[in-house]
C-alpha cells in the first residue's frame, strides 16, 4: 500500500535548480542571447531572480520534471528526484523531494532548482547559499497547471515553448469535453488506493472529472471536506457508482479483474456495465502536459457507458 497523495499521488514534489556560483558566468543563452541577464519569477516563496536561461536545473517534482522536458529545457536539467518516472531519458537520481536534502543538491551545482512541496526547510536552506528556488505547489485549479507551466518557461528561457504546451492542453481538452457531453448526472468513484482512499470534487482531480458533469460519490462521505476521505467498502456498494476509475493499477495492482472479487462488488453497476477504468497511477496524479491525456480516458468511459 502506498501514503495517499495529495493529487491522487503523493508525488507531488518540485524541480529545483541552483543558481551557479561563479555570478556572471551565464555561459548559456537567453532567448534574446544577452549573457548574464536574469529574470524575475513569481513563485509561491515570492519574486524570485533566475539566471535568464539556467544550465543546471535540478527538479525535486515528478510534474514539474515532465514540464521542463515538454518545453524544451530538458537539456539544461542535470539531476531529478527518484520519483521522476516521465521521460525515460530524464537524469533520475537518489534525490528525495520528500525529504530533500540541501547539500546532496549543492552537489549538483544547481544555478535553479525547481520544487512542489517545501519539505524539511529546504527552501531557506538553498536561499541561504544563494540559489534561486522556485516552489510551485500542487494545482488546486485547471488555471493553477497553466500558470506552472508558464512559470517554468519564464524561469528557463523557454517562454514561447511554454505557451506552445498551455495552449494544446487546452484545446485537447475542450475537445475531449465536447466530444463527451452525455456525462452529466453519472455518478463515479477514484480509487488512490485499495484501502478506498479517494478525492472529492474540490480537488484538482475531483474538478477534472466535473468539467464532465459527473457526480462524485465521495462528496457526501465522512470526513469529505479534507477532500481526501478514505470511503468504506459498505458505503462505495451502496452508493454503487456508474463509473469506477482505478488510479491504484500499478502501485496496488487493482483492475476490473481485482475489483470484481471484493466482497458484493460482482453487483455493481460499474462491474456489469464494463465501467471499470484502468488509469495510470502517475498520469493521474500530475498536474503536468500529460493531463490531457488524463481527460481523454475520463472522456471516453463517459462516451462508451
């Protein structure tokens, strides 16, 4: 079993970088080519100056890992934190972003360091040695991602790429809305974990499945307004949702098969109807250029049930 997540995943952490610290000696690029300019980012830790295009990015956060390859600053990443799965050719390493750890990143000679969760002080660790840190937490809203990402662009030199990424995320994703508008009223349930850990719909997950119009049968559980509630075996057969979308496949190994074997489950709507959904657990728990994809399984379970 795995902790539950604060977006359906406890993965939530940041890409850091550090600010080189020899001063002048940019050595890269700015998008304008002008040497040792900075830029100025507003992050959730304040104004913060970035080198105008940063060569040693470190990233402590899964999503924002996937963020920096999207938009093009891949190169300029040197190291990310052990749960930063997505690329494949991202520079994995044993950096904790749940418990990071300041002189491990110094190792890397960071000139920015990206992050999703201040954990152990570590923000006020690196600005004690001067490097720039930008913290950009877990979205709570759709506009929340966007901003992100555009923060990430703006910090790395990659501005236009960023915008680039925002805006077919957003197209993707109205689309999918459009193409699936038979959802409203269907109710549906989001597993974390197989010990019925799940969201509600003021989460960012929970609002992502809204823009659908389905109905969450979390909302109405004890313990709801945490947004996290972990729901009983009894409640989740009662409630007998339309929809069961499974974020728990590769963490708890759950699929319609597993499910179908829970006790007075083989009467489910959703096991009759066929609508169990098989998600992958990190897709679903970043807020990232892969959310579309996210809405685009949610879009077609609504369209098939």
């Amino acid at each position: 079993m795995r902790p539950v997540r604060a977006l359906g995943a406890a993965i939530a952490l940041g890409a850091v970088t550090l600010a080189a610290a020899c001063g002048g000696d940019d050595g890269g690029k700015g998008d304008k080519g002008s040497g040792g300019a900075a830029v100025t980012v507003q992050a959730a830790n304040g104004a913060v100056s970035v080198p105008e295009r940063p060569k040693r990015i470190v990233s402590l956060s899964p999503t924002h890992t996937e963020t920096l390859f999207a938009i093009g600053a891949g190169p300029q990443v040197v190291a990310v934190d052990d749960y930063s799965t997505f690329p494949a050719n991202a520079p994995r390493t044993k950096l904790s972003g749940f418990k990071p750890n300041a002189e491990a990143i110094i190792d890397y000679k960071p000139d920015l360091v990206v992050l999703s969760d201040d954990m152990n002080g570590i923000v006020k660790a690196l600005q004690k040695v001067k490097v720039p840190v930008l913290l950009e937490p877990a979205a709570a809203r759709l506009d929340d991602a966007y901003d992100e990402i555009g923060d990430l662009g703006l910090a790395t030199g990659h501005a236009t790429e960023a915008k680039k990424v925002t805006d077919d995320m957003r197209t993707r994703i109205q689309q999918t809305v459009a193409a699936s508008a038979k959802g409203k009223g269907r109710s549906y349930y989001h597993e974390l974990d197989n010990q019925f850990h799940t969201v509600t719909s003021k989460t960012f997950v929970g609002q992502v499945y809204g823009l659908f119009g389905l109905r969450n049968v979390a909302d109405q559980a004890e313990k709801a307004a945490g947004g996290y509630p972990q729901l009983s075996r009894e409640y989740l057969v009662k409630q007998d949702p339309d929809l069961v979308f499974l974020a728990d496949t590769k963490c708890c190994a759950q699929n319609a098969g597993a499910v179908a074997k829970r006790p007075g489950w083989q009467d489910m709507k959703a096991l009759k109807n066929q609508g169990v959904i098989s998600l992958d657990d990190d897709i679903a728990s970043r807020w990232g250029p892969r959310l579309p994809e996210f809405v685009k399984v949610i879009g077609e379970a609504v369209q098939k049930s």
